[in-house]
C-alpha cells in the first residue's frame, strides 16, 4: 500500500529523470573544495568584475614562478562526486580568458576529472597518485580534451611511475587518447580573449568499449565519440570534476612559453546532471 502510493506520486511529477545534481553560480561556496598548490601565488576568488549570469563568477589564477619552483599549479574548485564508472552524465560551464590573455603552445588546463590511486599497489609501492581521466585544456587558441583508459586493480602488476602508460609492463597501466574539440562545420574552436564560452559534456563513462564522449561549445557540438573507452576499469571509485586554472605545462614541460607569467580566466554557471539542460550555463543561469 505504501509502495503503490509512492510509485503513484512519482509516475505523476512530469520531469521525474531529469535531475541537476550540483549547480554552481559562481561563488566559492558549495563546492566539496578548493586546491591550490603550496607555495604558488594560485587563487580561486569570488568575482564580481565579470559574470555570465547574475553579477559573479569566480576567479582563478596563477603564476609562473621561475625554476626555483619545482611543483605544480593548480587553482581548482572541486566537486567530488564527478562520476563512477558505468555512470552517464551531463557536464557544463561557462568560462571568459583574461581580455589580455596570451596565447601561448602550451597547455593550460581548465577542467578535469580525476582519482586518487595511491592505496593500488604492487610490491608496497602506489601504481600513481591523484590520476586525471579527461581533462580539458586550451594550448594556443584551440580546445583539446582526452579519454583515458586502462585499469587500476589492487593486486595487479604495474608499469614504473615514469612509464604509466606502457601496458607490455603489468595490467596497470593508463593509455591517453587526445584530441581537439572541433566542429567540422564552424571555426568556434578558435578561442579568444576576453568572451564567454559555453562548454557542455555529455560522457557515459565505460572501460569497455561502450563508452560516449559528446562536447558542445556555444551550442555547437564539437565532438561526437561513441564505441570507445571512456574510462579506467577500477573498483567504481568516485572521480573529482574540477574547474578552474591549471597551468599543466609549466610543470610538465619544466618551463614557461612566451611572456605572460600570471593566468588568470573566468568560470560561471556551472552544472553536472542527468540531461543537456541539467549542464546547460544558459539554463542554470536562469535557476539563480
Ligand atoms: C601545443 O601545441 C603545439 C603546436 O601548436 C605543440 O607543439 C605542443 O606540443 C602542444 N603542447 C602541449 C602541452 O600539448
Ligand atoms: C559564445 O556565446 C556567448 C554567449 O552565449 C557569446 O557572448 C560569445 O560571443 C559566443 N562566442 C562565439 C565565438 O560565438
């Protein structure tokens, strides 16, 4: 009797699998956190000098700091329930380069998913750290983001630190596959300074090959993947989406191209839910 009425009451409401699990108007609060490596100079502001919506959008910064700085830069707002696999989501914001923004070859990234690995071991020793999935980066003036796929299965040999992706060494191992957000029919790939961007992602996360990887930018769709890996296969741990800057090359390639040592972008109207509108910054915007 009870089940039949709440099965009632649910079959009635109209929009009953539609379901934004996190919306963010771009303030600091109410996200899980916020990273920003020690030592660096990396901030993540609540702004009220540019907005896509409203009249805020948080800020996110950082700054080369030369090589007497051996670490990373991140400035990140983190949302720790990203996604675990076999999960099907819809992901979006809005984001705005600095007017004066550089545009440098050199990856800057501004969203990633990712989890922390260290309790797999082989041997007493961790097979990795915090591990970013897809992530999301501008190098130059274009868009590229990646898949990643693989396993990370306690018990399972792995692959040395400096060598990851090399699956001849152990089960372990992660493999990178990127690519540029483009679409065939229109230039908005070509991103510029100072302008609002709407990215949405649509990702049913599989490490088989049933995966789907979809991105729209201002509406256009710019990638359309379906059949592939989209994700490790792990114990369904859950993977952090994060927003915000990290200036990924500065560590990776141990230096800093051209002359702009400080970031700084832009992030509003920030969505994760069950359908393109949940992730939509035009429809989040109008929920504030
Ligand atoms: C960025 O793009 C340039 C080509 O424009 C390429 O040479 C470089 O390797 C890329 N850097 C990264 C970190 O992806
Ligand atoms: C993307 O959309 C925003 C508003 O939704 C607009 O201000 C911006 O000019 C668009 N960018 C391009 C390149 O069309």
């Amino acid at each position: 009797m009870f089940v039949q009425a709440i099965t009632l009451a649910i079959g009635l409401l109209p929009f009953t699998l539609a379901a934004r699990e996190f919306t963010n108007h771009g303030t600091k609060s109410g996200w899980t956190t916020t990273y920003i490596d020690k030592n660096t100079n990396g901030y993540v502001e609540d702004s009220t000098s540019v907005s896509y919506g409203g009249s805020q959008s948080l800020k996110f910064g950082q700054e080369y700091l030369g090589s007497s700085y051996t670490g990373r830069y991140h400035a990140e707002a983190i949302y720790s329930n990203g996604y675990k696999r076999d999960e099907e989501k819809y992901y979006g914001f809005a984001f705005r380069l600095h007017s004066t923004w550089e545009f440098d070859p050199q990856s800057y990234n501004i969203a990633q998913f990712g989890a922390d690995f260290s309790d797999i071991k082989w041997n007493g020793q961790s097979c990795d750290d915090f591990s970013p999935t897809t992530m999301v980066w501008l190098n130059g003036t274009k868009l590229f983001t990646r898949t990643k796929h693989g396993q990370m299965i306690q018990g399972q040999k792995c692959p040395p630190l400096d060598n990851k992706g090399d699956c001849s060494q152990g089960p372990n191992c992660q493999v990178i596959e990127p690519f540029q957000l483009q679409s065939a029919t229109s230039n908005i790939g070509e991103i510029k300074a100072g302008v609002w961007y709407r990215l949405v992602f649509h990702v049913k996360w599989k490490s088989d090959n049933t995966g789907i990887f979809q991105a729209w930018l201002n509406g256009t769709q710019v990638a359309d993947r379906s059949g592939l890996q989209t994700t490790l296969l792990d114990d369904h741990r859950e993977y952090e989406f994060r927003v915000g800057l990290y200036a990924n090359s500065w560590y990776d390639e141990k230096k800093m191209i051209g002359n702009q040592a400080q970031r700084q972008l832009w992030i509003d109207e920030i969505g994760v839910g069950t359908t393109f509108a949940d992730a939509d910054p035009d429809e989040i915007k109008k929920s504030a």
